[in-house]
C-alpha cells in the first residue's frame, strides 16, 4: 500500500466522519442526549443481564 492510497484512505474516512459530525449536529440537543442515554442503558441492561446469569450458574448449578 503506498503513501498515496493511505491519504484517499484518510480522506474518504474524514469525509465520512464529517459528514456522520453534521447529522449528528444537525439533530436537536436534547434527542442527542436521549440517544447518548438510551446507548449507555442498552449496554448496561447486557452487562446486568450476563452478570445476573453467571449468578445464577454459580449458586444454583443444575
């Protein structure tokens, strides 16, 4: 890979993210922070749900 390909690489991937910047600014603030919320619980509600299994496995083992 030569210099050259690794710059339109780089460019296509700041088009990309610029453009991913202005959706991102152009939806309301609070949606922003409603989004922002509702990613962190989704992520959350996974991590509480695989911790409450392994809890279950452990003490109540079939």
């Amino acid at each position: 890979m030569t210099n050259k390909d690794n710059n339109k690489k780089n460019e296509v991937m700041d088009n990309t993210s610029k453009k991913i910047l202005e959706i991102w600014m152009s939806i309301p603030r609070s949606i922003r922070i409603l989004v922002f919320w509702v990613i962190i619980f989704i992520i959350a509600l996974i991590g509480w749900t695989r911790f409450l299994i392994d809890l279950k496995i452990k003490f109540f083992p079939h």
